[in-house]
C-alpha cells in the first residue's frame, strides 16, 4: 500500500495534482462513450470496414500530428495544448450526434478526433515527466492511474444506462459538459514551457527496435481493447449496453485493486512487473478467442484489469523515466509516434480481414513484444 508520507507528498506536489484531477475528470467523461462508437456507427449501418477504416485514419492523424502540436506547445505551454484538446472533442461529438441526418465522412471525425487526444497527450505526458520525482515515479504513475481507473469504473456503466433510457444524443451532451469541467484545475497554476530540441531523424531510427516494438504493441492491445473487443462482445455474446458497459467497470474495478501493489513493485523492478502482466496479457487475449458465454466475459475482464494494470504502470513509468534523463519532448513524441502506429497497423490489416477473432491473436502476440524493453 502507499504510505502516509507519499500519499502527503503527492497532494503538495500541486503540479501533479492538477494534472490528476484533470485527467480523472477527462476519462471519467470519455470512459462513458469510447467503448459504445463504435456499435453506435455499427448500429446506424456503417459496416466493419467502415469502422475499422475510421481508427486507422484516426490513429494515422494521431502520428502526423506528433510533431505539429509538440511544437505548438513549445510555443503556447503544455497546458494551453491540452485546453485546446477541448474544441475538437466537442466537434467530434458534435459530427457524431448529427452523423445519422448529415452522414459526415469518417476521415473528417477521425482529424477531428485525432487532434482531440493528441492536444491532450502531448501536453498531458511533457508535464507529466517534468512534475513527477524520478524516484517515486511507480508510485506517482500508480496514483495517476488509480485515479483514472476509479473513474472508469463508474463511467462505462452510466453510459451504459444513459444509452439504454435515454440515448446516444444524450450522451454526447453529457460527456461534453464533462470535458469542458476537465479542463477547470489546469487554470491554477503556472504554465509550463519546454524548448523543441529534438531530431526526427533519431526519434525514426528502426535499429533502435528493442524500444520500437514495445511501443508498437501497446498501441495495438490499447486500440483491439477499445474498439474490437466490445464490438465482439456487444453483438456475439450480451447484446446489451447497461451489461456492456458493467463488463468493462468490472474490469477497471479489479485493476484499482491490483494497482496499489503493482505501482510499488515497480519502483522496484519495473522490467519484471511489465513482463509478468505482457505473458498474461498474451494468455489472456487467446483465452478471448474461445469465449461465448457472458459469464465467461465477466471472469475474463476481471483477470485482464488486474494484468494490465502491471503494463500500464511500467510502460508508462519506463517513459517517464527516458524521458527525465534525455530529452523530454523527444521521448514523449517517439511514444506517441510509434503507439499509434502499432494501433494503425493493427486496423489496417482488420479491414482486409474483418474476422474479430484474428484481433485477438494479433494483440496476444503485441503483448510478447514488452519483453523487448
């Protein structure tokens, strides 16, 4: 467990405090739709391929615009960029609420979701790195994550239930009420600039594979996890999406639990921690290939929370940790770059083959690939 001094520290450290409220506001608001867009374009007639070719243009954007906005925020500040995140989720939802009468192309909801995280991830990791101690960064990443996590675990299940009773038009207005609310802690404090010295040529240099690879295969766990595997589950298995939605704050449930150990295990032995959760990640994405029952689901979430609590933790603190001792927007842009590479490739290669079961594969053999780090 985290003990009395961290836990006093943690709530002096300003900079991260703000950083926690805010992020935890955030997810709490798009932990009520993520999972449920891509059944709301199924459900209006857009086909699997549609859908896939819509994440993979959104994840396309996401990596061409890496440097675009870290320049930006050089410029602005790192908390300006995450307001400016603001404007293009409302905007997305905004194409998504009138989608059904107007039929809004994809790829101008996949620039306009693209822009709508990246704004916020630049800013959000850069300051991330600068606020936090190197020495308690498990710790200080676990917090982060706990956070979110306690969040998410309310969120998909109101969503959930606003989808059932009330609709998604109602849940579009929701969630953007609660973005612009997320953005509140970050106004009470100093900005924060940090000069671009980075080259992309040395970010883009394949050699450096052992660092590549892992990144690659967050990003397509993280993308099959949020788009692939509650459309399998949704329209093979529940059917419902109160249920749904309880499916996946059951899991972020039991990752809260699992993350008190995990965070401080990591400051520990950060390498182990990341590889003990990627073989269980590997485990548990063929175990998903042979599910069909809701029971089965529910178990099976449950034991994914708590291993991917290990990856998240470690994969995130070993940035951070990069980041610190070279050059901070550097770093934070070659992940970027790369994870969502990983999530492109994995729909690309979805919208030629449009079997939900090869996914599962796919991202069982993505988690191998944190062995390399």
């Amino acid at each position: 467990m985290f003990g009395h001094q961290h836990i006093s520290y943690f709530l002096h450290n300003r900079e991260l405090d703000e950083l926690y409220i805010s992020v935890a506001i955030r997810s709490f608001s798009l932990s009520m739709i993520v999972i449920f867009i891509p059944i709301y374009l199924l459900n209006l007639g857009y086909t699997l391929k549609s859908v896939f070719l819509l994440y993979a243009m959104l994840c396309l954007f996401r990596v061409l615009s890496v440097v675009p906005i870290a320049k930006i925020s050089s410029k602005y500040g790192f908390k300006h960029v995450m307001i400016f995140s603001i404007p293009f989720l409302i905007i997305s939802y905004l194409l998504l609420y009138t989608i059904e009468i107007y039929r809004w192309p994809l790829i101008l909801m996949a620039f306009t979701m693209a822009l709508g995280s990246e704004f916020f991830w630049i800013g959000y990791h850069i300051d991330f790195c600068k606020s936090s101690d190197e020495k308690e960064r498990g710790e200080e990443v676990g917090i982060e994550r706990i956070l979110v996590k306690i969040f998410h675990i309310i969120g998909p299940f109101i969503g959930g239930l606003i989808l059932t009773f009330l609709g998604f038009k109602i849940l579009f207005v929701f969630v953007s009420i609660f973005l612009f609310v997320s953005m509140i802690p970050l106004f009470f404090s100093s900005e924060i600039h940090e000069p671009i010295n980075f080259s992309l040529k040395n970010i883009l240099k394949l050699r450096d594979y052992k660092n590549i690879l892992p990144s690659i295969g967050k990003g397509v766990e993280q993308e099959v996890g949020y788009v692939i595997w509650p459309v399998f589950i949704f329209f093979y298995i529940i059917k419902s999406y109160s249920t749904l939605g309880f499916v996946f704050s059951l899991g972020f449930f039991f990752s809260v639990i699992f993350m008190y150990i995990i965070s401080e295990l990591s400051d520990i032995r950060r390498r182990l921690v990341l590889r003990i959760g990627a073989f269980s990640n590997f485990i548990i994405w063929i175990i998903r290939i042979f599910i069909t029952k809701i029971m089965q689901v529910f178990f099976i979430d449950a034991v994914y929370g708590m291993s991917q609590s290990a990856i998240d933790i470690s994969f995130n603190a070993i940035i951070y940790d990069r980041a610190g001792k070279r050059n901070i927007v550097g770093t934070i842009v070659r992940r970027e770059i790369f994870v969502y590479t990983g999530g492109g490739l994995v729909f690309f290669i979805m919208y030629f083959v449009t079997n939900l079961r090869l996914g599962f594969v796919l991202t069982g053999l993505a988690s191998l690939l944190h062995f390399l780090f």
